[in-house]
C-alpha cells in the first residue's frame, strides 16, 4: 500500500483536530483542580457501575444504598478538604480519598460477583 504526502498530511491533521477536541473537553475548573476532577471522575465512574449493577440485577437496592451512601461520604471529605485550601486538595488528601475509593471500587465489585 502506497501512502502520498497528502495521506500523511492528512493523518496528521485529523490527529491534531482529535487532540484539540480532547483539550477543549477540560473544563477551566478541571483544569485548575486537576485532584479534586480525579476524585469526582472516579466517583462519577462508580456510581455509573452502581447503576449498571442494580439494572443488570448484580446489585441489590439495598447494597446500591450503602454503596451510594459510602460515596456520598468521600465527596463530602472531599469538599471539606477543598474548603481549607481555598478550593484545592492536598496529593496526600488525594491519596487518602483514592484510598477510600479503591475500598468501594472493591465491594462494588465483590458484590457484583
């Protein structure tokens, strides 16, 4: 397969148009609270796999409850963290809610299963 230079160009400028679509998909506020937007990603992440459990009937609404319930309290350490460091959060506050939600990505899973 022979492939020109305008094939090349092409391909460079469909990859350069992809990742300026990506750049722009940050928001100002992710980007100026890169942690805190992990937390909230990775929050965001669980309660779609809470959703997808009680539909698929893996999890029952009592275990989304609780799970719900556990998540809840990670945002809101979350945001009194935030509140002391006028908006931001600490690496180690960080791994400390990373922590936390590891424990419930686990039992999401375990009770899944």
């Amino acid at each position: 397969m022979k492939v020109g230079l305008k094939g090349i160009v092409c391909a460079g400028l469909v990859a350069t148009l992809i990742g300026s679509v990506a750049a722009f998909a940050e928001t100002p506020w992710e980007a100026a609270h890169p942690r805190r937007d992990q937390v909230n990603d990775r929050l965001q992440n669980e309660n779609r796999r809470i959703n997808q459990g009680i539909n698929n009937g893996t999890l029952s609404p009592a275990e989304a409850h609780q799970l719900r319930r556990e998540d809840r309290a990670i945002r809101h350490r979350e945001r009194r963290f935030a509140r002391h460091h006028g908006g931001h959060i600490s690496p180690a506050e960080q791994n400390r809610l990373n922590r936390q939600e590891n424990a419930v990505s686990n039992q999401i899973y375990n009770e899944k299963h």
